[in-house]
C-alpha cells in the first residue's frame, strides 16, 4: 500500500458509536444503531465491544512504537473516564433514557417510560367501568381516586418523585379489580408494572425489576393473618410510599441508592380472610394507604369469549388519551388535598370497619371483657372481679399482668396478642382516640391509671358498624 495512502488513514478520525462502561456489572453497553426509535441499549462483553470499535473503523492491531492498539486504548480510557463510565445501568422508575446524577452516582438509565399523550374525545367505556366498580355509596370514594390518578400522571411528567398512598381495591371475585390495575392504572403511570410480593415476603433480596416499573402492583399474594406479617406488610408499604431514597440491588452488582417513582395499588377479595392480610391501620400508615370498596356491576359489553375480551380491551385502551384530557382538565376539591403526600387516604366505612373488627385494639377488648366482666360460672376462673356496670381503673401494666396471670381464663390468648411487652398502652391509647369519653388516662396518686368504661357499648358499636357496612 503507498506509505502516503496509509498516513492519510490514519489521520482519519472514526465516529465511535455510543456506547459506555457499566463498573458495577463490568459490561459495555452500546447503543443500537439500527431500529429506529426502537433502539435499544445492549450488553456486550469486552471482545464484543472491541468487534463493534472495529466495525467503526478503528483499527484493532498494535502497530510499531505503540505500547496497545488504538481498540485496547479506547476500552482503556472508557474504564477511567467518567464520561463513558456508569456505576449502574437500567430502568430506574420515572426517568427518561439518558445519564442522570443520584446522590454522587453516576445511572445510565436505558428506558423512558411511556406517557400517554392527552386528546379530547369521549371515554365511555372507561367511564362505566371505574364508575360502576367504585361507585359504591354515591360515589363517595370517585374524587378521591381520580385526584390520584390525576396527580400522579402529573409527576410523572413533571418529574416529581414525591410519593402519594398506596391503593387497596377490596371487592367480589371477579369484579374487575385486576383489570383496573392492568389495564387503566398501569398505561396511565408509565407502562412498566411490577410485583414486589416477592421481595416483600424475603423470597429474594433483590428488587432490580421494582426499580423498572412506576406502577408496584399486588393481588391476593399475602396470605397470612398473622398479626406480625401484616406489621411487617404495612412496614413495606410505608416504605415505598412515604421513604424518597430507596437501596437498588441487582444480582452481582453492588446496592445503589436512588429515588424511584412509585405508585402501589393491591386488589383484594373482601372475604374477611384476605381484608385480614391488610395491615392494621394505626396512626403510622393510615395516611399512607387509601381503601377503596369494589362493587360487581354489569359491564357495558360482553367479556366471555377470548375474541370479545381482546375486543374489550383495544376499545377501552383507545379510550385512554380522551380520559386523560378529562381528566387533567378535572378541578380538585381542597378538602380531599393533603400537604405531606399530596392525597388524602379515603378510608371505605364498609372495609375500615371489618379491619377494625380484626384489629388488635378491638381483641383486646374482647380478652377484658371475658376476663373480668364475664359471670360467674361453676369454673371458679370465670367468676367476674368487678361489677360490670363499673368501670374498670387500672395502669396498663396491671392490665397485661391481669389478662396473662396464670389464673386468666384468656391467659394463653392474652400472651399471643401482648407478646413482646408494653402493647397493652399502645392499644389503649387506639381505643381511646375512637373511644374518648369511654376510654381515658387518670392521674391516681403518682401512677397514671387508665379508666375503662362500656366495654360492651364498644364492642357493640364496632359490630353494628360491620353488620351496617355489609
């Protein structure tokens, strides 16, 4: 080849695809440069990068006075350089593709989530079938539900990672909950929906996949009552809705911090079995998860047919733009406003009152008044200590120590629900938030003495409260 042909090549500057190194998986990525706008970001290993540097023009052979050739020079320097290396790449929930900065950290984030773009038009199918499943009593519950879906298509645009309550569907088999989730409530926030049972229940340590969904989206997966799985399920749900940093750990990649966007909704059967694998809503998660009541209804088409709910399904879909043009042009109530997560957590009477009816505060009262309001029997244990038209006026350790005495006819059932010391106040002061006039602290001397009066009239109150909402 003429020595001035080859100079001349050499001097030519190759256009080097996008590509950089990911030091956490120690892979290449590279971007399609083929596709269209369905170009996508791979992994290649080493050998496959330097194919593709060569493919580009770059020449891969060591030539004479150079320590490496100019492939093995660009890896080099790509492994160094904080211009094409990233401590983590994927899908991070509510960003768009590119490079972003977290906390110190460089992400490449390889997906934009889909938003939807609003078009004016006509929605009736979607109308009948969120109007029709939430519209119990009067449709009390409807503002609140759109507010949410309303302010959370929002931020997700805006960019807005603040978290809003999680949603629970509580509802007949069959009504149309899932469907709310998969086909109205997951292409409205992104597109992208993920399961967090399993990393909820410890099956796995790793929640990569969470990080590359907006839409945290769980059925009937929780199924234990106990009453420290539903604490350690209300723990999980306070966390993805209320903490902004959240730990991403991917298989054989070191945890990163980041701040995902995330919006959690769970359907669930209204069978007091699966009402009872919700957590028990104290003070610390009543803000943070909404409880909305499902309805069966007649839906405005047939759905029997594999043909007729492929059918359904496209309609209702092309629904969407009009319904988010509504819906974004929709005025807001102040009142159903809340300054901390945006929303206020609507509460269905009719499900709130069946998770009062389980709670612990309300077992309580069921183990005092067997205790010590119950008549007297031919078991000596069973004879009542008190007149039970009096009230009962002890410190909430003596109570604990009275419910779990050997000689306690609730003895082994007290020791279940007060394990663990001390939860006797914390239930005391639940019922007297709902109770005020009926439960209250006292000053006795120097000990505070907590003062229980119509412990039947609570019970009762909690009872027909149920038996009204069903």
């Amino acid at each position: 080849m003429n020595p001035a042909i080859q100079e001349f090549k050499d001097q030519l500057i190759p256009r080097l695809p996008a590509f950089f190194y990911d030091t956490g998986s120690r892979e290449y990525l590279v971007k399609q440069n083929s596709g269209g706008n369905t170009r996508e970001w791979v992994k290649l290993t080493e050998v496959q990068m330097s194919r593709v540097l060569i493919l580009a023009g770059i020449r891969g052979v060591k030539g004479k006075n150079e320590d490496m050739s100019p492939v093995a020079r660009i890896l080099c320097d790509s492994n160094m350089s904080s211009e094409r290396s990233v401590h983590y790449s994927g899908q991070i929930a509510g960003y768009k593709e590119g490079l972003v900065c977290l906390g110190g950290v460089r992400f490449l984030i390889t997906t934009s989530p889909r938003i939807i773009k609003p078009s004016p038009g006509e929605f009736p199918l979607i109308r009948a079938i969120v109007e029709g499943l939430l519209g119990e009593a009067n449709g009390v519950q409807l503002p609140y539900f759109y507010a949410w879906l309303k302010l959370s298509y929002l931020a997700l645009r805006a960019g807005d990672m603040r978290g809003m309550p999680a949603i629970a569907f509580c509802g007949p088999k069959d009504c149309g909950k899932s469907f709310l989730q998969n086909h109205l409530i997951t292409p409205i926030i992104g597109g992208r929906v993920a399961h967090p049972y399993a990393f909820m229940s410890g099956k796995t340590p790793f929640n990569a996949d969470l990080f590359g969904a907006e839409h945290l989206a769980m059925g009937d997966e929780n199924p234990s009552s106990d009453l420290r799985a539903r604490r350690s399920f209300g723990a999980y749900l306070k966390n993805f809705v209320a903490e902004e940093n959240q730990q991403l750990h991917a298989k054989f990649c070191d945890a990163r911090t980041a701040r995902p966007f995330w919006r959690v909704t769970i359907s669930l059967n209204d069978e007091p079995e699966n009402i009872m694998t919700l957590p028990p809503i104290d003070d610390s998660i009543s803000d943070k998860l909404m409880i909305l009541g499902a309805q069966t209804f007649p839906w405005p088409m047939p759905v029997i047919m594999p043909e007729q709910k492929h059918a359904f399904a496209e309609k209702f879909a092309s629904e969407i733009p009009a319904f988010l043009h509504w819906l974004c042009s929709m005025s807001l109530d102040e009142s159903i406003l809340s300054q901390r997560f945006t929303i206020a957590a609507y509460h269905c009477p009719r499900i709130l009152n069946q998770l009062i009816e389980v709670s612990p505060e309300f077992r309580l009262l069921e183990l005092i008044k067997m205790c010590y309001y119950t008549p007297a029997t031919d078991d000596e244990r069973f004879t009542a200590k008190i007149d039970p038209n009096k009230t009962l006026c002890m410190s909430s350790l003596e109570l604990e120590q009275g419910l779990c005495s050997a000689d306690s006819p609730v003895f082994f059932e007290a020791r279940e629900l007060l394990r663990g010391g001390r939860k006797a106040a914390t239930y005391l002061s639940r019922l007297s938030s709902r109770f005020p006039t009926l439960v209250y602290q006292s000053r006795k001397s120097t000990v505070r003495k907590w003062e229980i009066a119509g412990v039947d009239k609570m019970l009762a109150s909690v009872n027909s409260e149920v038996t009204r909402g069903q």
